[in-house]
C-alpha cells in the first residue's frame, strides 16, 4: 500500500540539505508520495529506509522486459500523463502480426522484412521491435512451426498469441530462451498461462473486455499467484474507445496509485477499422496515449516510417534536445576552395543542412557549434548562438587552416550578427546565407565563389 507524505517522511534522513532540490525532507516527501519524484534522489536515505519505502518508491507503472538480446523491449516505468510534465521514458513497442495459418515461405518473408527494417532518422537508426505470432489455426503443432520459422529468420523480440494452454506451452518451447509474450491470459484460462508464465520466466498479458473492474480482478490474481511481469489489454478497439479506455487507465495508476492496473498497455489498432489509414491513425494515437506494445496486422513501410518518427519525436527528452557532436564536418570532397557554412548542433537543424549542402553537389565545410542542442532562432534568441561563440568555434577548429579563402556563411535567420563578427574574426568576409535549408543549394550554386 503507497504510503502517505509524513510515513514517507519518517523514513528520511532529515537533513534538509537540498541536494534532491527541494527545501526540505518534508517537501521531498510530499513529492515522492504524489510519484512526482524518485526516492534515489536523496543522497542519503538508508538501506533500511529503501527496504521500507519500497512501495512507496516503485514506479506506478510496472517496467515489462520482453526479449533477451539487445533487441529487447522495455515499456512502462512511466511517471506523468503528458510529456511536457517530465519526459516519457520507454518508447512502445511497434511490432507486427503474422497467423499460423500462412504460408511457412511468406512468415519468413513478413519476419526477414520486419527484422531487417531500418530507417535513418537526424543520425539514429529507427528500427520496428518484434514480431507477433498468432494461432490462428488453433493447431499447437502449426503454432510452433510457425514461431520457428520466425525465430530462424529474425532474432527480434515475439509476442506469442493464443489463449489455448496446449498450444502456448508448444510455441514456448520453440521460443523459451527468448523471453516472449504470452498473449494471452483470460477468466477461463489465467490459472493455466500462469502457470505458464511461472515456468517459463515469461511476462503475460492479460485480457478482459468486461470491464476495468475484471481486469483489475485477474491481475489481482495472476499477482498472488506469483506473476510480476503482466500487460493489460483492456479489449478496447478503435480509436474513441482506445483512447479513453487508455486514458483511463494511465489516470487510474498515476493518479490514484491503482496497483491492480500499474501496468503496460497492449494494443491491436488493425482491429475495429476498416482500413490500412484507420489503422495507421490508430496506431498514432497509441503512440501518444498510452500504448506499452502496439501490434501491428501487417508489415507496411509507408506505415511503419511515421510511426517510428512520431515515436521519436515523443519519446525524446524535451530537455535534452538530440545533438550532434560540435565539430567541422567535411561535406563531400571538402577542399581549400570549399564554402564553409555555420549552424548549431541540434540534430535536425544539423542533418538538415547538411543533407541540402549536399544535395547542391558542391562540397562544403560545415561548422557545428555547441548551442546546447537548440535550433539556430532558439539559440540565438537565448544567447547561445552569437558572434562570440562562433568566433570561438572557428578559432578552436582549426579550420582557418583549411580555408585560405576566409569566408564564412551564417544563416540568414540570424543575419544581424555580422557585424559583430567582423569585429571577432577581423580579417574574414561574413556572408549572410540562406533562412532556410531548402534554399542552401540554389544560393551556393549562384552565389558562392572562393
């Protein structure tokens, strides 16, 4: 049972010394009661006190492991209903769903596409997570024959689906040492897949469409029966439905601290659509509200690319912007008579750029100064992006070595730092490029001479 702020106090060292950035142990108590922080913020509690404030300090949402490799999937261990609150911190799960009952030549194919999957996105590698197979045949032997064809072609986290014990204790044993979902347990069969999940140290879904209160009443039991890592499939479809069961649930156990449904959300967005785009705008919304694992019914690249970017933009920091190392890069064969172009390290601003430098063909040296992962108006706008720093990152770089021509161009978002530096690098012509990156080829190609 959560503990209230004062319980939580008495356990704390009572030093008041700040270092967890509150005033006081009573206001750090207060906030770790409410879940707005963790207990491994005070320097200096105790073991003894851990032990004790263990309830108190667990995460609302479970953390759910599905997969043994570096492939693994991590979902829940999330803290706050909307991103800009903190940050979210385990990025769903995007996998994608192929039945027994296809041809073994085709699962192969579905399962080397989706393990192979792999787009780049501001210098990251977004990859789909897993695969989930289904009995839809409801032949144990099929059902395993289907899971091997898919762990012999891909080496991706499976989510096993069938709520026929025979038939899951048979794909088990094809898939044991990976550390799959079962999908999944119900009233009529929880005693079976827990058992199941106990023997084969898997986590378990668990699903009910009869409402919050028989969910809450299965994991209740599936808990007592020594199961810890459980998902929630609540049986909601579609996308109004999806939603507010979900909302609902992520309130329930943020809010309210319900531990009965302090779990993972599972979701299946092809089912109650009626379309590829139906599902796909499904599939978005659980992105942002609040899918643990999102199956998918098919694997579509047109589909999977923006949900992978979606996920990113969501699940990055708000605080901690993606960066790129401050640095000069070489675009193409970079030589003395190449332009050499300024902007900050924020990874889009970054790619940006430099994929429409080299888009102009023209080889170029790109300058990368520190703005603490802010875009050029940002950093600007907050001091981090003027005539000083910029000064300072040719001097640094040792680029004036490598362009004799001495002729910097700045974005012209920021055309009124030229003048200041002149004065910081006296010596220098100061160009005044392009606002934006799509306009980069076009003006080196009638602009730029060395």
């Amino acid at each position: 049972m959560a503990l209230s702020g004062l319980e939580i106090y008495k356990n704390l060292p009572k030093t008041n010394c700040k270092e967890c950035g509150f005033p006081t142990c009573l206001a750090f108590a207060m906030k770790l009661a409410a879940k707005g922080v963790e207990l491994s913020a005070c320097p200096y509690v105790s073991e003894a006190a851990k032990q004790a404030l263990e309830a108190a300090a667990a995460p609302p949402i479970r953390l759910v492991t599905i997969g043994a490799d570096s492939r693994k999937i991590e979902v829940g261990n999330e803290v706050v209903l909307f991103r800009h609150e903190k940050t979210f911190y385990h990025q769903p799960g995007i996998v994608v769903r192929v039945k027994d009952t296809e041809p073994a030549d085709q699962i192969a194919k579905t399962a080397k596409e989706v393990g192979g999957y792999s787009v780049e996105r501001v210098g990251l590698q977004l990859t789909l997570d897993g695969i989930a197979i289904e009995n839809t045949s409801g032949d144990p032997a099929k059902f395993a024959a289907a899971v091997k064809a898919v762990k012999d072609t891909a080496t991706v986290p499976l989510i096993l689906m069938s709520q026929d014990p025979k038939a899951m204790e048979a794909a088990l044993e094809v898939a044991k040492d990976g550390k799959p979902l079962i999908y999944a347990a119900t009233s009529q069969n929880w005693q079976e897949m827990a058992g199941l999940a106990k023997k084969y140290s898997a986590p378990l879904a668990v699903y009910s469409k009869d409402g919050l209160d028989q969910l809450a009443e299965l994991t209740k039991n599936i808990a007592g029966a020594g199961v810890a890592d459980l998902m929630l499939d609540p049986g909601a479809r579609g996308m109004l439905d999806s939603l507010q069961m979900m909302t609902q649930l992520r309130r329930l156990a943020l809010k309210k601290n319900f531990r009965a449904l302090g779990y993972p959300i599972i979701t299946f967005p092809g089912e109650g659509v009626d379309s590829l785009e139906e599902e796909a705008a499904t599939a978005a919304q659980h992105v942002a509200k609040y899918a643990g694992v999102i199956v998918l019914n098919s694997f579509n690249p047109a589909v999977a690319y923006p949900l992978l970017t979606e996920r990113l933009n969501l699940f990055t920091d708000p605080q901690k912007p993606i960066q790129v190392e401050p640095k000069l890069y070489a675009i193409g064969e970079a030589n003395e008579k190449s332009p050499l172009l300024v902007t900050t390290n924020f990874s889009l601003t970054y790619f940006s750029v430099a994929g429409e430098v080299e888009n102009s063909r023209i080889p170029a040296w790109l300058l990368v100064t520190d703005a603490e992962g802010m875009s050029v108006l940002t950093a600007w706008a907050a001091g981090k992006f003027d005539a000083e720093k910029i000064a300072k990152a040719v001097k640094s770089s040792g680029v004036e070595q490598k362009v004799p021509h001495k002729k910097i161009i700045i974005p012209g978002y920021v055309a009124t730092l030229s003048g200041e530096l002149e004065e910081e690098l006296p010596g220098w012509d100061i160009l005044v490029g392009t606002r934006e990156a799509v306009d980069i080829p076009a003006y080196l190609r009638s602009a730029w001479s060395a």
